[in-house]
C-alpha cells in the first residue's frame, strides 16, 4: 500500500482524499505512510523525535491535512505542502516539549540590572582584537545598549527579546507570556527597530555596530 | 543580560529590517518557496524576498525549512 510521489497529489487521488467510501480510506493510509517517511529523513539526527514521536506526529499531521485539505490551492506540490505541515507541526511539539518544565522567570534569572555587564568577552571576540582602542569603544557601544534596552523598551519587550536571544521557542515562550506567536513576533521585531533607533539616536551607526559584531578590519 | 546576549542583540539589530513577515505569514508561503527553491527558480517576487529575507532572521522558521527540503529531497 504505497503511492509514488508523483500520484500523490494528483487530481485523482486527491479526489478520492476527498469523497468518501472505501478508496478514501487507502488514499488516507498512502498519506500517513508518506509522511512518515518525510518526518524520518527531515527529523533526521533529532534525537528527541523518536518512532513513537514520529508515528503520533504523522498521525496527527495526517488528520490535520484532511481538515484542511480544501485550502490547498495547487501553488505547490501536495507533497511540499503537506511536508511543510507535518514539519511544522513536529517542530511545534518538539519545542514545546523542550521548554514544558522551565520557568520563564527561572530562565531569566540573570535580569537586565547591568551587574554583569562585560565582565568577561567571549575568547572569539577577544581574538578577534586585541586593539585596546577596539576593545574600548566595544564596551562603550555595549554599555549604551544595556542602556536604551532599558529606556526604550517595555518590560514585556525586553522580556521577550531576551528570552528568544537566549534560546527559548517562540511557541512555548508565546505561551508563556499569554499571548500567540504572531503578535510575538511583532512585539520583538518593534523592540529590534526601537534598539536600532536608539543606537542611531546614541550616535551608533549601523557600521559601528558591524565593526563590533564582525571585528575591526 | 550577559556580554554574549548582548552580542546577540547587536546581531540581531543588524539583520532587522523595516517590514519582516511574521513567522506565520511565512508558513502561509513555505510551500510555494521550497518549490521554487528545489527547482534552482525563486521568482523576484517581493513575497518571495521576505520570506527570504526572514529565514536570515528567524532560526526557528530556517531551522524548518531545511528539515522541509530534507524531507522532500528523501522523498523524491
């Protein structure tokens, strides 16, 4: 019970996907197993996307391509557009799985109160200049950034920005801040314009901050 | 926040750009890019520069895309 790529998806299959009766059936089954192979070789090397993920993600995802099924517009392949729903849909459990049992508030634990501000460089940034005059202007930009994440930004802003600079999901952490992904995103893209502005309103051009992310030339 | 955050944020305001599509209108687009992409020929369009543009921004949705195309590349 299998189908070739290039049957999946066709005007046929699809309509027997969408009819009911006994052919539906099969056609569902081709799908599941479809994308079961897809997840194995896209989740490949994930070592938290076991069988038993994989198999209930497939599953899942299947059930969710049915329901949805009427959206598909044929701008993609069926393959590409279902891959890309299972994928995601995957990637989405595995990232809430990851950050389920973390606190935000234990995560950020460090806080924004400047005490350990540039202690220490990282040895790839040291590497890269031992020009003291480098370094100098280096903490300068560093310690005006600290500055205007305070005063430029909202609580929730900076929040957010550190979290997802630091590593958390958006999904979980969306979760956690009681909102969705989407305004998440337009929470933090508003927050990096206001730090790009209040750099350039510092005197901090865009070149300057090249110069410390990518080293002296 | 510690000096790598920092730097991260430093990076991060360079890869901002005025209008970013959010990672949902992405997904919205995913499936007509990672065709193009897979066949060598994203069109010019300026949906298909922002989404782009926002895989250079976003790990998470980068991170998919590649797992995507991996997917599809086994499959074909």
């Amino acid at each position: 019970m299998s189908a070739s790529v290039e049957v999946l998806g066709s005007p046929e299959w699809l309509a027997a996907l969408k009819d009911s009766g006994p052919e539906r059936e099969l056609r569902i089954e081709e799908l599941r197993r479809f994308l079961l192979v897809a997840l194995r070789a896209g989740l490949a090397g994930n070592a938290a996307a076991g069988d038993a993920f994989i198999e209930d993600v497939a599953q899942d995802a299947t059930l969710r391509i049915l329901e949805r099924i009427d959206s598909f517009q044929g701008r993609s392949r069926f393959t590409t557009w279902a891959t890309t729903i299972a994928i995601r849909l995957a990637f989405t459990e595995l990232r809430r799985a990851r950050w389920r049992d973390v606190s935000l508030d234990q995560f950020l634990a460090s806080g924004l109160d400047g005490a350990t501000l540039l202690q220490s460089d990282s040895p790839e940034t040291a590497a890269r200049s031992d020009n003291p005059g480098h370094q100098a202007h280096r903490r300068g930009v560093m310690e005006v950034l600290q500055r205007v994440m305070l005063t430029d930004l909202t609580d929730r802003q900076r929040i957010a920005l550190e979290a997802e600079l630091e590593g958390m999901n958006q999904v979980p952490l969306a979760e956690k801040l009681g909102t969705n992904p989407n305004a998440l995103y337009k929470l933090v893209h508003d927050a990096r314009k206001r730090l790009r502005a209040a750099l350039e309103r510092e005197g901090i051009t865009l070149d300057d901050v090249r110069e410390i992310v990518f080293g002296a030339s | 926040m510690n000096s790598y955050s920092l730097q991260r944020t430093l990076e991060s305001i360079l890869r901002t750009r005025e209008h970013e599509l959010t990672c949902e209108e992405v997904a919205r687009l995913l499936d007509r890019y990672v065709d193009q992409r897979l066949a060598g020929a994203v069109d010019d369009s300026p949906e298909m520069r922002l989404v782009e543009e926002h895989h250079q921004i976003c790990p998470e949705c980068r991170e998919e895309y590649e797992a995507i195309v991996r997917a599809l590349r086994n499959c074909d």
